[in-house]
C-alpha cells in the first residue's frame, strides 16, 4: 500500500496499538534498480486481538497512510471515523495526524473531530496548521520527551533483570502499554487513584478483547500510595513515574513509608520534572510549574537530597541520571532516580 510519511509513519501509527510491525520499501521497478524506490510498501502486523478490533484500525488508518479518500468527504465522516476509532483513537499519539488524513485536511470537520474526542477541549489553529504542513515532525517534538521516559525508564527494568513490574500512578496506561509489548515482563500491574483513569487504561489496553494470556499477565486496581496496600507487594520493581510532584510535600512521607518501607520493591525507579529546567518552555521563562495539578518542582540538588535521604532510611542505593537533552545551563527536562535495596537491608 502507499505510505506518504514512510516508514516512521507506518510505525507510529501501528506500533501504539500493539501490533509487531515488518515494513519493506517496494523498488520502481525490479530490474531498473537506477529508478529507486517508489512510495509503496509491504506491510505485515502481528498482533493477538479480535477480528473487529483489527477491522477498525484498518478502515481508518488504510486511507490515513494514502492520504486521500477518493470520494466526498462530508460530516457524516466525522460519525464514521469516531465510530470507528472508539476505545483507542482519543489516546493515539499520533491522533491529530490521523484526524487530519482521514478527514482529507478539511479544517472545519478536523476542528469538530478533534473537539469531541477532547471532550470540548478546543484543539489551537495555528498548531493545526502546523502539524498539517509538517505532522510527523511537528508530533515527534510534542512527544518526544514522554517517550524519552517510558524507553529511559524500561531500559532501566531490564539492566535489573525485574520481570514483575507495577507502575503506581500508573494514570492512563501509557507506561503499561509498552511493558506489554515487551516479552520480557511476565507480571504487570497498575495503581492509580483515579477509577476514570484506570477505565482509560483498559481501553488504552484492549483489556476486554483481550486474550487469557494477556489478562494473566496484567492487572489494574485502584489505590493510592499514600497508604499501605499489600498489593504493592511481591513485584521485583516499582515505577513512579511523573507522580510524586502530584503529592502534597507533606505526604512525601506517606509515599516513602508505603513504596520503599512497605512494599519493597528491590528497584524502584521515579522520575520527576527539573525545575531548572522550566525556562526553556514557552510560558516559563519567568517560573512556574509546568502543570496546573504539580504541588512542586524540584532542582536537581533538592532531588538528589530527597533520593539520598531516602536512600539511607531505607536501604537502598539511588542513583540518579537525567531524560531528555541535557542543557549545559539547566540540565535535562526530566530527572530519574534508580533505587537499588541493599543485600544489608533484607526483603
């Protein structure tokens, strides 16, 4: 099939639906080697999942790859394509794209698509405008430091051999979504204190067409880290990831003493936001915290205090590295704590 946007799009549109993508460039022609190759590809997926699911994802994104629709576009589209892309388009990273390419770049249906899958939230024209004239780009800069986490904090997982993982705070399933795909985590499970949260997380899942399988290996329960919950027990590592800014600093306490005290994880691994590094954000340059729901930000000194105190409370070993570009001047957007239990403190 025709793929305007390549490779990178062929993958960015299928791998954050969990299938295992093969992607081969077909040549002009065979025996004119000297034409090059042409704008087609041969595609294989694999993936586990009902036949239905499969169907929606190609009756949208077949015509997203071609970039065109060959006949008229009109609102009873806009029905179609968020029929169709029900359970799973609203939390495609590359949700804009799609909108756009399915709707043949028609402004106003793009507006009214994108309004409803946001829940009334107004999607910006000039920011629009730019991921049409250049979506791939303009996407990858939007998502690359989210995706910068979940690599920095997987690669994390496996240089520590951990095979059962749970991710408290674990919001919408992002992180739960690649632990999945990776074959070798053979426990999963997610914690967060929203309920509405956690039913997106199913759906970002597929968890009610999944197979037995994969429903063995995952689970999701609600809760919160700032009480004891036998849960939280019996996992190799803990991720925290994006989540302590959330707490009130007063109830760092509780979220120490339930995670490293009495959960106890051998690794546990949190991220958080370098406030150092806020002035590199339009709208920051003059402070202030990147998100309306953050309690606080750290600098890197305060959040290698804090990863060192806990260290010594509890047992374990920090060590802490950055995500994302690393400024000379402010550091990395994003700071990561690996904590280790000692072989002194026990299990």
């Amino acid at each position: 099939m025709p793929a305007r946007g390549g490779e990178r799009l062929l993958r960015g549109l299928f791998e954050p639906l969990g299938y295992a993508v093969e992607v081969e460039r077909i040549a002009l022609a065979d025996d004119l080697p000297g034409w090059g190759p042409s704008a087609y590809y041969t595609l294989r997926l694999r993936a586990e999942l009902r036949l239905s699911a499969l169907l929606r994802h190609l009756t949208v994104l077949i015509p997203v790859l071609d970039d065109d629709k060959h006949y008229w576009v009109g609102d009873d589209e806009v029905d179609k394509l968020l029929d169709r892309g029900a359970g799973w388009l609203d939390e495609h990273p590359l949700r804009e794209v799609i909108v756009q390419r399915y709707l043949r770049h028609q402004r106003s249906l793009t507006r009214a698509a994108l309004e409803r899958l946001s829940e009334g939230e107004v999607a910006d024209a000039d920011a629009l405008d730019e991921a049409q004239r250049r979506p791939e780009e303009a996407l990858e800069a939007r998502i690359s430091l989210d995706e910068a986490r979940r690599i920095a904090v997987i690669d994390a997982l496996h240089r520590v051999g951990a095979r059962a993982v749970v991710d408290v705070g674990c919001g919408e399933g992002k992180l739960l979504r690649a632990l999945l795909r990776d074959r070798a985590f053979a426990k999963i499970a997610g914690m967060d204190v929203s309920h509405r949260a956690l039913e997106r997380a199913r759906d970002r899942l597929h968890l009610d067409d999944a197979s037995d399988g994969v429903r063995r290996r995952i689970s999701l329960f609600q809760g919160s880290i700032t009480y004891r919950d036998d849960r939280l027990r019996g996992f190799d590592a803990a991720c925290a990831v994006e989540v302590i800014e959330h707490l009130e600093p007063e109830r760092l306490g509780a979220f120490e003493s339930c995670l490293f005290g009495h959960a106890r994880p051998h690794t546990v691994i949190v991220t958080t936001p370098n406030r150092e590094h806020n002035v590199r954000f339009p709208g920051l340059a003059g402070g202030g915290l990147r998100h309306g729901d953050h309690r606080f930000e750290w600098t890197r000194e305060e959040f290698a205090r804090w990863a060192r105190e806990v260290g010594e409370r509890q047992g374990y070993a920090p060590v802490l590295s950055g995500i994302g570009e690393d400024d000379p001047e402010v550091g990395p957007p994003t700071q990561m704590a690996i904590f280790t239990l000692g072989e002194e403190a026990g299990r």
